[in-house]
C-alpha cells in the first residue's frame, strides 16, 4: 500500500485566505508566479482560485454557449488532434460538407437559445475564409444577434479588413486558439506559425471585436508548455475575454489522438490545476470547460468549477466531437447549485498586477 503523505515539520497554521497569501513564493516575474502556482498543494490552489474567481464574478452563476459547426471537414490545416484535417481524413473518415444553410444555422440558434445559452458560436473548417464567405458569415451574425443572442465565430486566420467586416457584421467574440506553448506549437500544427496566431488576434482585437483563445491540455506537451501558453495570455496588451481550456479528446487517426492513445491521457486533476492557474492568472477572463467535458464524472466536473470554471458548452456534439448531454448538465447544474449568467459584464483581465513587459 502506498504510503500517506504526512508533515514533516511541525503543524502550520490552519489555512485561511490570509495566511495562504503569506506562504506564497515571492515572484520574480509573471511567469515565476504562474510556475509557483502550478507547484502549490492542489487543495491550497483550488481555493486559491475560488476565491479570486468570487472577487470578479458572482459565485455559482456560468455562462453557457451553444457551438455549431457551419462548415464541416477537408480544412488545408493540420493540426494533429482534429478529425477535421483533411490531412487526416483518410485515417479518420471524417465527411466533409458544404458551408451549412442559412435557415439551419437559425433553426439551430434558435434551439440553442430556448436551451439556456446567452451565446452561439459557429465553427467553419477554413485556413481562412474567402471573399466570397464573408457575406455569407456576415448574414449569419446579423440573423443570429436578432434572436437576441451573442456571437462567437471561429473561421480560421483573418486580414485586418476581414476583422472589420466581422466587427461592422455586429459580431460580439472571434475564437483563435493558441492551443500550446510557442516552444510544443509546431508539435501540434505544421501548416500555420504562432506569430500568424497572434496576428489574426491582434487584427480581431484592433477591430473591437472580443476575443476568445484558449488551449488544449494533455496533447503529450509538458507542464512547461502550459506554463508558457498562460504566460503568453498575460503578455498581450488585453488579454482574452474568453479562454477556453480544452482537454485533448483523443481520436484515433490523428496523430495527437494516436499519441494520446498510445501514451496514456493526461491526469484529469493536471487539467483541473491548469484551469486554476489560468483562473488566477487571467482574473476577469470567462475560463471556459470546452471538449473533453463529457468523459469527466460528475465530481471532476464540479472540482473544474471550484478552480474557477465559469463558462461550459451546451449541446450534444462539439463541431465534431462528443460533449455531455444536455439533460446531464441541467441535473449537474441542478446538483451544484449553479445558475447560468445572461451575459458577460466583468472587464477582461490576465496578470494585470504583474505583466511583464
Ligand atoms: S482545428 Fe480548425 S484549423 Fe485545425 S484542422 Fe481542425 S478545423 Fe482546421
């Protein structure tokens, strides 16, 4: 039998949020605090971030959006954890479609909305769009606000006029993961750099669209990595409004997902203390639960929201992967005595006391 870890000095004080901040490493920098975050007991951690996610937001209230894929496989990228490469396609089978019609996209915001969800995002399988996608996305930003709903898009890499056009479209966020460290990125995507990453971040910040950018954990990356990809949050100038902290949901033809299969998956308890880390780093950003959500127990679930989770998807399927059911999460909700938020108001923010610069 293992042995219980106990005290090998004499008893400390009882924990309090007061004497917790004492015993904190004096940080030289953003990234050493974000590293002495990651090394704190997870216990201390965990209430750590609970209590600096009670100073920014109301306690037990997330915010719920809705994702839907517009336009699914073949994309010319080939990140090795999506089925949606069609550098993968053969391996994954994945069907390509075309661009998803218009009154589908309603029907489906429409559905999202009588749900609960304050926010709908739609995903389009592109480097990039074109020209001639652009009135098409821009027809579907001003049918889905009408509904009274905020908007979400992710479409890959975009020009500084795209931008524009989006933010003249009325879209409210634009999600351009940054998905790992700079040191594992071209581990995880070969097609794209990460500076072009933070480019079409920096254009979709310009034109005053919100931003949302997140990572995926237990892609074979070291804590390091995702030490370094908090790191970056803090360094931009504002720092995403939304950041979702995606666990890597495996699928078999990938070459992350093969990996991961192979490997074994991260420790569901490393994600959770990556979510607090990212909680305390990025104070008045929405963390947000997004894949691999449903492989989680009830009770994982409920220790990802006491790190500082307030945001999750609503819905069966994400783009093309699994998500928990909707009924799960009405009882889960129900459980943890959790209400949904109509929308986001705290200011964004991430190591505001301590960027580096
Ligand atoms: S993650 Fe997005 S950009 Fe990368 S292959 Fe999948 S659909 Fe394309």
């Amino acid at each position: 039998m293992p042995a219980i870890p106990t005290m090998l000095t004499t008893p400390t004080m009882p924990t309090t949020p007061a004497n917790l901040a004492n015993r904190q490493p004096v940080p030289s920098s953003m990234h050493a605090q974000i590293t002495a975050w990651f090394e704190l007991p997870l216990l201390d951690l965990l209430l750590q971030a609970q209590l600096t996610h009670r100073q920014h937001f109301a306690a037990n209230t997330v915010q719920i959006s809705t994702l839907l894929s517009i336009k699914t496989g073949n994309c010319p990228e080939d990140c090795g954890y999506c089925s949606q490469s069609g550098h993968y396609r053969k391996e994954t089978g994945l069907q390509a479609e075309k661009r998803l019609a218009v009154d589908k996209v309603i029907a489906a915001a429409k559905q999202a909305k009588a749900s609960g969800s304050s926010r709908f995002c739609m995903g389009a399988a592109w480097k990039h769009p074109s020209d001639k996608d652009m009135p098409y996305v821009a027809e579907l930003v001003n049918a889905v606000k009408a509904l009274g709903l905020e908007t979400c898009m992710t479409l890959g890499s975009l020009t500084p006029h795209q931008a524009t056009q989006l933010a003249e479209a009325g879209l409210d966020y634009y999600n351009h993961n940054l998905d790992t460290s700079r040191r594992y990125y071209d581990q995880v995507v070969t097609t794209r750099s990460y500076d072009e990453r933070l480019q079409t971040i920096a254009h979709v910040r310009a034109s005053g669209i919100k931003v949302c950018s997140g990572s995926i954990v237990g892609m074979g990356e070291r804590r390091d990595d995702r030490i370094d990809w908090i790191y970056e949050l803090t360094q931009m100038a504002t720092p995403p409004e939304s950041i979702p902290v995606n666990l890597l949901v495996p699928i078999k033809g990938t070459p992350l997902g093969d990996k991961a299969l192979n490997d074994g998956a991260l420790s569901v308890l490393e994600w959770i203390r990556t979510i607090a880390v990212t909680r305390l780093a990025c104070p008045s950003s929405h963390v947000r639960l997004s894949a691999g959500r449903e492989s989680l127990s009830d009770s994982e679930q409920a220790l990802a929201f006491m790190a500082g989770a307030n945001s999750f998807f609503y819905g069966d399927k994400l783009l093309t992967t699994g998500n928990a059911s909707q009924s799960n999460d009405n009882r889960l909700m129900q459980e943890l005595g959790l209400v949904a938020s109509i929308a986001p108001t705290a200011p964004s923010g991430c190591g505001t006391a301590s960027r580096d610069n």
